[in-house]
C-alpha cells in the first residue's frame, strides 16, 4: 500500500489519512492511493461511512507544486472526484488547517466536511492565472451562496473556517481531537440520505443574466486585463444555468484555455522565480545561520525609519539611531504616523501598533550588543567609512554590518573594517516598510553565514530578498539606467513624456519612467548624472533631463517636473513649458522630430532592460534569470502577467529581441546599443534565459 495516503477501520469507520508532507500536495501517488482506498471502503460491507482527513496543519494545499510541468500520471484529480460522487457510503472530510484549491475540492466531493477552529480554506488558483479545474466552480456556488463564491474564487481569498460554517461550507467545528470528532460526526450521519453538492441547484436567488451581466462588469474592472476572473465567472454563470456535467465541461475548457494562456505561464513563472531566490549554488540549506534578536539600523530618515518598522513588525527589537535627538524624533514621528495611517484604515490594531512601537528604541549613540546593525545614512563613502569604521570597534564578534547602500562599492565599505566577512549589503526599496524586494548584495569575501542569515532575516521581514553580486546599481537600478537612458533618447527624438509613459502604462508598467521620475524627485537622478559624465565617459547621456532641473522643476515635490501638478493632488498634468523646454533642446542638438510608435518605445526601454540583465546574468552578478525577473516584479512595477524582463523576452523570441536591437543599432544614439554577448548565444542557439 503507498505511503502517500494510509487506510484503517475503525468502528465501522474507514479513515484515509493523507501523508504528502509538507502540505498533503496532491500529487500523483496521493490521488492514486485515495482512490484505491475509496474503492476498498465502498466495497467492505463492514464500513459504513469515510473519513478522508489530513493533518492538523494542512488537510491539503492542493497541486503538487512539485509536479508542475512534470508528467501526471492517472487517476486525475476528477477522476477520483467522480469515484467520490460514485459512493453509497457518506464521506467526511476532516479539515485541519489549510485546505486549498485542489485540496478544496476533494473536500467539496465530500458529502459533509467539518473542520478545527482556525482552518482556512480557499480556492487561490486565479492567483496563478487559472481557474479550479476540479469542479471547484461548480460545487462552490452550490454551497455558498453565489455572490460570495464568485468572490471567492476570483480573488483567491481565503475564508476562515468560522465564516465557512456560516456560509454553509462547513458542517461543524470540532473542539478537541479532529479525528475523534470525525468520527463521531461520521457515525451520525450513518443512515442518512446522502448529499452531493453535485445534485444542489446554485444558491442564486432572481434572474441569473441580470446578476451576471453586473458581476461580470465588476470584475471585469478589477481584474486588469487578466481573463482567469472572467473566466471564473463563466463557469459560475454556467453553474447556475446549466446541468453539472454540463458546467463542469465549460469548466474543463476553461482550465485548458487559461494554462496555455501567456498570463498563467508567467504568474506560474513568478511563483517558482520566488521559491527559487534564497537557492544559491555555493551556499548550500544547512549552512550555519547566526542568532538575530536585536538589530540596530543607523541613520533615522527615509530609509531607516522604514527598515526599522520592518523589524518591528517581525517582533524583533531594534534600536533607530541618528546623529542627534532631533533627527531620531523626526524619525520616529515618522513611523507613529505610518502606523497611524494603517490603523485609521482598520488595517492593524491599535494595541498591535502600540506593541511594535514598543519594541523601536531610539540613541544618538551606537549600541554595541546588535546581532545587526544596518547602516542607513546618507549616500557618502566618507560617512559610510567612517560608521563602518566604528562599528568595526565597538560591535560584538559575529555581529552582521550592513549597509543600505544604493550606489557605493559594498567590498570598498567592507575595506573600512577588520570583519569585512561580516559585511554585506541589504538594499531595500522605498517606501522600505512596503517593498517587497531586497537585494542581498554580497561582497567579495561576505561569509557564507552571513549570507545565508540575511537571507533569512529577509523572509522573516516578509521580504523577497535576491543576491546581487557586487557591481554598479547592483540588479535593479543598473538596469534602470539602461531603461532611463533610452526614455530620454526617446524624447530627444520627438516623443513626449506623457506618450511614453502612456505606452508603458499600456504594456502594463505600474507607472511610466517620467510619472516615476516626478515621483522620486529629479533632483536625485541629476546628482547621478553629474557624477556619471565625470565617471562615465563611455556612456552617453541626453540632457534633456537636466534642462528640466535647471528651471528648478525637481517632481511632484515642487509641483513641477517633467508634468504640472496642481496642490494636493498628483496627478500628471501635462505642461505646454515643458514642450517648450524640449523644442529649444532639439533645436540646439539638431535634431528633427519625428513620430515614434507605441511599439517602438516598449520595444526600446524594454529590450534596453533585457540587453543589460543578459551581462548581468553572464557576468554573474545575478544567480539566474528568474532573479532578475523577481527583482522587477517586486521592486520595479513591473506587471506580473508578463512575468518579469527576462521572462518577457524569452516569450517574445531571443532571436526577435536581438534582431530589433540590431534595428536600434542603426538608430539614433545607436552606439549605445550592443548585444550582450549571452543574448547573441543564446538567439544563435534558439535558448531561452529561463529554461
Ligand atoms: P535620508 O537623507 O532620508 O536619511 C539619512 C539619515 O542619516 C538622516 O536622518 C541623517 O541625519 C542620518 N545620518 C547621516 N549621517 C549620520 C551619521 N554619521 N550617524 C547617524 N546618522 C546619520 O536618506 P535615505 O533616503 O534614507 O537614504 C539612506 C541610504 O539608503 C542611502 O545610502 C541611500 O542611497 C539608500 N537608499 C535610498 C533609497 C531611497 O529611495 N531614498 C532607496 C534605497 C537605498
């Protein structure tokens, strides 16, 4: 008999308890030994009824996640649904924990289910752009009512197992042991008619084409150009219009169309690109990891008020210095009102903010018992020496020195230090107490500890933390410049910032690089620029930009920037000056304008993204391509449904993409333009970055 699933008796009871650790996945040798024990205890004239239970943690998280893309084997997931559906005996589903997606399903084959306080279920497949292929479509708004099934299912929400109870889900809370209430509730049931979800009618009360008609427009708005959600609510409208069968065929098609689809390829792409960044090839899973219990961050602004709230918001206490009091109150006023915000907004309780507050100390001096200290002061190599200088003195053996670095040599900070094994970078995005992203940045001769433990103080921040080598802008903001380069390019030839935003915002951007300059303030790429026409001579750089800051338009900060912005509100307005301010540019650089296309300029920036994550691939500093795609969609904006840069070409064709920037070659600025020698290889070889 298979492991993956046992049988027993008891009193007259059969029990098949799933054992698929870690989270009863549904994976092939599970489906089979269901089955195979469904049929024992259908045909054992001594069993009266089944309880199908898993573990207190997981009944089931659903799809082996682990068999994505590999060969499934029989029985299918319906298969062993219709074998459920096929019994003359109840069955129970005995919840603990999570059930989900797949996992919800053979739940709601079931003819009762009952579940522990505090489990969870869902259906979160929309989340990975498909839809429940198992009749999840068609059980659920059998069972709850309609409006609350689609919503459901076209978030992917969980619903606590109280409010499933109440919605008619769930049949019972059991206090005490799962299985002996199982059990019991089983015996009960004995004798009863039985009842399939399969044979309900949908719980729609009026006319269905006048429900649907307004869910579909709703949904139609929220969800983004994705066609999971309205695909769900297909389905839902066919179970409330069409026999079972019927719908769940309209389901199966429905599954298929969206599997194949682009979007899911790429949400799917995403999941495993997060699975797979804290995997780094030299630095294997048991590597030893240090104790973090407390951390210090330096430096009370922007940054380090916001990574500061990050360690409180994981219960670790942590002590926000500055240089004197009143910057560390700044600070602080800062985070109570973050806080404040999200507690006006019913998002945190009042005593849960008062807690993390509790455990954010403040100094105007170094304390020397950190397990981390993360340097977050401003962007000099002098002050940055010099605090790593006297960290080096004063923190504990083993203490972990960071630095929030976004420009700066991280081996040359680590250099200031007798300990540079200890020292690393943790750049965090802003606002730092939102982004996901954390580029891990190891240096040189960083330990493997040391990495290894940032990397898990990351998660634990409920970060997505990607190891960066050591270079220029690190992942993220090295490829930007490429990106930013050719925005200006762009304008010098013609286009104006509100086309090239519109563009990007179609492509699916979360903003276009000019509302994303106003944003940041153009006064900080202009400091860049000026030191990169020093550094930098090999790169060319319009300066468009810089026409723009000399008229003191520094972003939404001054109301103006490469858009107007009316007071209180931010809004984009485009600015008839600005025209102006280009118009002169050209003229003084020669340049006739002339009409670019949409398509062009996606191509332009996007490719110019590519272009630079291929060196940055072959040259090591990114682990693999699936990172690069993590770091854009978690830090950049980019949209999930495209999967990230290199995702994105690989869908597109590497040939295509470098045959355009062969195009590009021959254009304006075209210099600038070289293939990355990987992208060349891996065209000529017909590859892919992600394989
Ligand atoms: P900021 O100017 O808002 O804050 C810097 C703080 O450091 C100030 O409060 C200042 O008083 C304090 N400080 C300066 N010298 C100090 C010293 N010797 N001892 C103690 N405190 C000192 O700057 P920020 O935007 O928070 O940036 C901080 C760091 O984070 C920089 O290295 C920056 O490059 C990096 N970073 C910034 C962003 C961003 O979007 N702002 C994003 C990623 C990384």
């Amino acid at each position: 008999m298979s492991e993956a699933a046992q049988y027993a008796v008891r009193d007259g009871i059969a029990v098949i308890t799933l054992n698929n650790p870690p989270v009863n996945g549904l994976g092939n040798e599970l489906r089979a030994a269901v089955m195979q024990h469904l049929k024992k205890a259908e045909a054992d004239a001594a069993v009266k009824a089944v309880v199908i239970i898993g573990n207190t943690r997981f009944f089931s998280g659903g799809a082996d996640i682990r068999e994505f893309g590999a060969t499934r084997l029989p029985p299918d997931l319906p298969e062993v649904n219709a074998q459920q559906d096929a019994m003359q005996k109840p069955l129970v589903a005995a919840i603990g924990g999570f059930a989900l997606g797949g996992g919800l399903e053979l739940a709601l084959a079931c003819h009762y289910r009952i579940a522990l306080p505090r489990s969870q279920v869902g259906l979160p497949e929309v989340k990975l752009g498909i839809l429940p292929g198992s009749g999840g479509t068609q059980r659920l708004p059998r069972i709850v009512p309609m409006a609350e099934a689609v919503r459901l299912m076209t978030t992917g929400a969980m619903l606590p197992v109280e409010k499933a109870k109440e919605l008619g889900l769930i049949d019972e809370i059991v206090q005490g042991d799962l299985l002996e209430g199982a059990l019991a509730f089983a015996k009960s049931v004995v004798g009863k008619p039985l009842r399939r979800i399969r044979d309900q009618k949908a719980k729609l009360d009026g006319d269905p084409k006048a429900f649907f008609a307004q869910v579909r427009e709703q949904v139609a708005k929220e969800s983004k150009g994705y066609p999971a959600p309205l695909e769900i609510v297909a389905c839902a409208e066919a179970a409330a219009t069409l026999p079972f069968d019927e719908g769940r065929k309209q389901e199966r098609v429905g599954f298929e169309r969206l599997m194949k689809g682009p979007e899911s390829k790429a949400l799917r792409h995403m999941f495993f690109a997060e699975r797979q960044t804290s995997k780094i090839p030299d630095v294997p899973d048991d590597t030893p990891v240090r104790e973090v219990k407390k951390a210090a961050v330096i430096g009370a602004g922007t940054m380090g008020g916001g990574i500061a709230m990050n360690f409180a918001n994981a219960g670790i206490p942590v002590t926000l210095i500055d240089m004197n009091q009143a910057a560390v109150d700044k600070g602080l006023a800062t985070i109570r009102k973050n806080y404040a915000a999200t507690v006006s907004k019913g998002r945190l309780k009042q005593e849960d903010m008062d807690k993390r507050l509790g455990l954010i100390k403040s100094s105007i001096e170094l304390p020397p018992d950190a397990d981390i200290y993360i340097e977050a002061v401003f962007e000099r190599m002098d002050v940055k020496k010099d605090i790593f200088g006297k960290l080096d003195k004063l923190a504990k053996p083993g203490a972990i020195l960071a630095t929030n670095t976004s420009t700066l040599d991280v081996d040359a900070i680590a250099a200031s230090t007798k300990r540079p094994q200890d020292v690393i970078g943790t750049h965090f995005f802003s606002p730092a107490n939102v982004m996901r992203l954390l580029e891990v940045v190891r240096g040189k001769q960083t330990d493997k500890s040391v990495l290894a433990t940032t990397m898990k103080l990351g998660k634990a921040l409920k970060k997505v933390p990607v190891v960066s080598g050591v270079c220029d802008g690190f992942i993220g903001n090295r490829m930007l410049e490429k990106y930013g380069q050719q925005s200006l390019f762009l304008l010098d030839e013609g286009a104006s910032p509100q086309q090239v935003d519109a563009a990007l915002a179609k492509f699916g951007m979360a903003m276009g690089p000019f509302t994303m300059y106003d944003m940041a303030g153009n006064d900080i790429g202009w400091e860049i620029r000026k030191r990169r026409y020093q550094e930098r001579p090999d790169f060319a750089y319009s300066r468009i930009a810089d026409r723009i800051c000399e008229q003191g338009r520094f972003g939404q900060k001054t109301g103006r920037g490469f858009y107007k912005y009316e007071a209180g509100n931010r809004k984009p307005i485009p600015d008839p000056e600005v025209d102006r301010i280009f118009d002169a540019y050209r003229s003084e650089i020669k340049i006739a304008r002339r009409s670019i296309s949409d398509e062009e300029i996606v191509e332009r920036l996007i490719y110019a993204l590519v272009n630079e994550g291929a060196r940055i691939l072959e040259e090591g500093i990114a682990l693999r391509a699936s990172d690069i795609d993590m770091v854009y969609l978690t830090g950049y904006g980019f949209p999930p449904y495209r999967g990230g840069p290199m995702f994105y070409a690989d869908t597109v064709g590497l040939d295509k993409v470098l045959s355009a920037i062969q195009g590009f070659q021959k254009g304006y600025q075209g210099a600038q333009w070289k293939p990355a020698p990987l992208l060349v290889k891996l065209a000529k070889e017909g590859r892919k970055f992600n394989e």
